[in-house]
C-alpha cells in the first residue's frame, strides 16, 4: 500500500505586492526566519513540515520557494505566509495583491507498475524510480480550494485501482440453499418472447404483457405481505429523474457517466424556436437530430441509477428527534435507468427495469436488526414460497461499487450482501436483489442529523422484478403446474389474451 508520509511537494510561487519592497530585506528576512522555526511546522511532528529554502526581491515581488512533506504541504505553507507578510509590509503601507504559482510540483511514491493518465490541472505526470512526479497547474484560489489535495487523493486512488486492477471485487459466499433439480433447463427471455408474454422494444427495453405483470404483481404481493407490512415500511413517492446535486451528495457523480441516462431540458419553451424542428420532421418524416442537439440544454442529472439517493433530500439539512428511529420507508414508484454494456442480456440485464427499494435508518444497532430482519424474510420466501436455489453472498459494497472503488468497507458491520439465483440455462448465478448497510455515509452526505447526535447509520435493499422473474421462470419454467403450490395460489389464473395470428 501507498505510505503517505513520503509524499513530497514544491512550490515557487510570487507574490504581487502593491508596492516595491526593496528597502524591506531584513524585514522580509525576520518573517522567513520565524515561519521556518514555527509557523511552517505548526501541528507537524518533530522534524517535520514546510520550509522556506530560498526568497528574492524583485521590487514589488517576494519569490519564495517551499519545500515540504505531507505534514506541512508547501502550498499550504503558502497560504499561511500571507498574514505574517501582510502584517510586516503594512507596517510600510504595502499590502498583497495576490500569490502566482510559478511551479508546483507533487512526488507521490508507488510500488510497481503504474499507467500514467490525464487529470485537470495537471500539466504532466511521470513514473519513473518508484515515483510519481507531478507538475501542477494551479491558481491561489485552487489552492484555496483544496484542488492539489483532492488531486493527490484521486492519484492514491488510482494507485490503488491500479494495484487491485485485474483482480475481481470482492466476494465471499455466507450461505447456499440446497441444489434443487429445474423443472424447465431453457433461456426463459426466449420463452417469454416464443410464449408473447413479453415483446422487445427498444435497447434493454421490453413490453411486459398481461401473463408476466401478473407474475411480477404476485411477487409485489408477496413483498408487501412478508416484508413491508409486517416489518414497518411506509411507502414514498421518490423522483426519478435525479439531478445532480443528489449524486454529488450520494457519490455518484465520481464515477456514474458511461453508465447513466442523461437528461436534457429544450434550451427555450418558445414554439418558434423548436418551428424549424417541427418543419423538417413534417417534410421529411426524420427527427432531426443534429438540429435538436443544438437546442436542448446541457444535462440537468439522469434518469433514475439507484433509486434511493433522491429520498435523502427529504431528510436533508434535518436533525430527527431520536424516538422517530428506526425510519422505514421503500419505493415502487417508477423505473430505474441503466446504459449497460452492449450484447444480449434479455430480461436479465436491463436498461429499464422495475425496482422496490427499501430503505431503513437508525442507530449501527437497529439498521443491523433490520438488515437481519429482512435476510430472514427474503429466506422464507425464497425457501418457502418460491422454493428457488439461491444463494447470499457478501460483496465489494454498492455504493463503493458505484463509486468505482473496489474491496471491502472499511467499517464493520457495513457492507452489501448479494441474493444470487441458479440459471439452470448458463450453468452460472445472477444477482437478483440485494441488502446493504450503508454506515454513515448518507447521513453525511446529505447532512442529517440525530437529536441525541449518536452514530447514524443507514440501510437499503433493491428487490428488482425482472431479476426475480429471471430467477423463478429460469428454474421453474413458465409452466404454472411446474410452480410451488402457495406461490401459484398467489398469482391466480393466467390470463389467456392477445392470440396474433
Ligand atoms: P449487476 O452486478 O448484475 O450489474 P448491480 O451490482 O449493478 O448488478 P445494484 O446496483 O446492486 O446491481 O442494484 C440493485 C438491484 O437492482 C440488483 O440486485 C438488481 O435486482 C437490480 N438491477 C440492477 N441493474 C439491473 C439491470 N441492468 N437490469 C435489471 N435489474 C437490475
Ligand atoms: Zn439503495
Ligand atoms: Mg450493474
């Protein structure tokens, strides 16, 4: 792993003084002293921190040049030199302009082989003898804003990517039903289509005919019947089209673009602006897509990824009285959007899909219980009513997943667990839902708080239809005489429409 202690940082940079300071050498000379002794090694251990190693005069510009390790960074050593500075030079009624970055350059030290790779505001990047040389292009006030730190955070990340690149995330089996013989060994996609319960309509996108929403609805019932009520969750109303501010908040905005549906207002509402799109369809019966693309606007966010981050803005910004724990709440409003990766992934893998998230908050304490309250449901169900082979497994958590990190979270007790079903068909498992501790990191990141100001966790589960409906007709056929008796109950007679000739 990286060693943060041995990064190293060097800054030249100017300030712009308001007049010449050419008589003020000796002056200038006592504040260099004294940040060296004190001011550039506050709060660094023994040894340690910034140092000023070489100034000049020219006029009206102090050059100074800073070399630091990662206790003191150089630019922030910087920073901290104006107010001795302002202080000495007001004496003389000169004040500071501004500071300009002649150089800057980070050395972040790796093991092993390492891609170099394009970021903002950085000029270049070398990996040479174990070392990562990087040369910054920054202003004052992106020092202000902790531009170079986040820079040298995302490297350590890279870093890391880089080093556990290759190996797969992580992934543990916690327990496995019994091996149970299919009643039917085909791509069910392919039975659905061949028996018209579904009809293809677009990219990862399909019309779920009467037979198959039937069956989706059993399964909502039985959600409802064996997790929802019984358990405590009210039902909310969440958007699905999410704009940006949530995925800041949620992590998302790291790493969601390849995977996400963009959404685009018109640039104006104006009729007359839109006339000429509205002409050229009519005369040509083309939707004129270059056209269009000049007259909407940039992205406002993307159709809905996860379906939960949009409920924290409920919460935000709230401190909630400790006795309104734990929360309960879920989701089956809308779809949720993916652009997935190309190929054919029938009702398997989706662009569209149908989802009911169910999210729960509280103390570390009460989330696990209802973690585990919920693992127990799932099992009777799966068990019991759909009588599937499936199996848990603990993962690379969701929300580090779709923040494009991989491992393990760092807190115990926080974590996904994947549901994964037998496909008799691909002789392979599919995730078909999912239960996941998310720790504290909604909460923070969208600024809620506890009256008794307590640890704050949060949990969410996302039971995908399509995914379940996957599982059941990949084991159990589309036969209903081939289906577990209680499930069969439940869903009732099939209906027998939509003959095509
Ligand atoms: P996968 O590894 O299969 O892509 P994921 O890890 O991306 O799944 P999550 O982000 O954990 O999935 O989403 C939670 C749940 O949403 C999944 O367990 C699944 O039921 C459903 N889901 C996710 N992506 C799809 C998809 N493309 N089509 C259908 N259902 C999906
Ligand atoms: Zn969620
Ligand atoms: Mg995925």
């Amino acid at each position: 792993m990286q060693k943060e202690s041995e990064l190293s940082f060097h800054i030249i940079g100017r300030f712009k003084l308001s007049g010449s300071i050419t008589e003020m050498k000796e002056e200038i000379g006592l504040v260099v002293k004294k940040a060296n002794m004190e001011l550039l090694k506050r709060g660094a251990p023994k040894g340690c921190g910034a140092e000023i190693v070489k100034w000049d005069i020219d006029d009206d510009v102090l050059t100074v040049d800073i070399k630091s390790d990662r206790h003191v960074r150089a630019h922030d050593a910087l920073l901290r030199l104006r107010k001795p500075l302002a202080n000495a030079l007001g004496k003389h009624r000169v004040g500071i302009r501004g500071i300009e970055i002649e150089k800057f350059t980070i050395q972040v030290p790796t093991e092993g082989p390492f891609k170099e790779f394009k970021i903002p505001f950085v000029k270049h990047m070398h990996h040479k003898d174990g070392k990562i040389s990087l040369a910054l292009e920054v202003t004052e006030s992106h020092i202000e804003d902790k531009i170079p730190d986040r820079i040298i955070t995302l490297i350590m990340e890279k870093i890391a990517a880089q080093h556990y690149g290759g190996k797969d995330e992580h992934w543990k089996l916690l327990w496995s039903s019994k091996e149970k013989a299919p009643k039917f060994t085909g791509d069910p996609t392919q039975e659905l289509i061949n028996r018209k319960w579904i009809r293809h309509f677009a990219r990862g996108q399909w019309i779920y005919g009467p037979q198959i929403t039937k069956v989706f609805r059993a399964f909502e019932h039985i959600i409802e019947r064996e997790i929802l009520n019984p358990l405590g969750y009210q039902e909310m109303i969440l958007p699905k089209a999410v704009t940006w501010d949530v995925w800041k908040r949620s992590g998302h905005a790291k790493a969601i673009y390849p995977e996400m549906y963009y959404i685009c207002p018109p640039k104006t509402r104006d009729p007359e602006y839109w006339e000429e799109v509205m002409d050229y369809y009519k005369i040509t019966n083309d939707i004129p897509l270059d056209m269009i693309r000049e007259k909407i606007g940039a992205p406002i966010g993307g159709l809905c990824y996860a379906q939960c981050p949009p409920a924290w803005m409920f919460f935000k910004g709230e401190t909630i009285a400790d006795d309104e724990f734990p929360i309960r709440f879920f989701d089956r409003s809308g779809t949720s959007h993916r652009y997935e990766s190309g190929g054919i992934h029938g009702i398997e893998r989706l662009d569209e899909f149908h989802r009911i998230e169910v999210v729960w908050m509280g103390s570390p304490e009460q989330v696990i219980e209802g973690a585990n309250k919920l693992h127990d449901a799932y099992a009777h169900i799966f068990n019991d009513m759909l009588d599937l082979q499936w199996r848990r497994v603990e993962v690379t958590p969701w929300f580090m997943a779709q923040e494009g990190l991989a491992g393990k979270a760092e807190n115990e007790g926080v974590g996904t667990t994947d549901y994964e079903a037998y496909l008799p068909y691909k002789k392979g498992w599919l995730e078909f839902q999912n239960v996941s501790i998310n720790g504290d990191k909604y909460p923070k990141g969208f600024n809620v708080k506890l009256q008794s100001k307590g640890e704050f966790w949060s949990g969410c589960s996302g039971i995908g239809l399509e995914r379940w409906g996957a599982a059941f007709f990949a084991q159990k056929g589309l036969d209903p005489d081939d289906w577990p008796n209680k499930f069969r109950k439940i869903v009732g007679e099939l209906p027998d429409v939509f003959k095509f000739l």
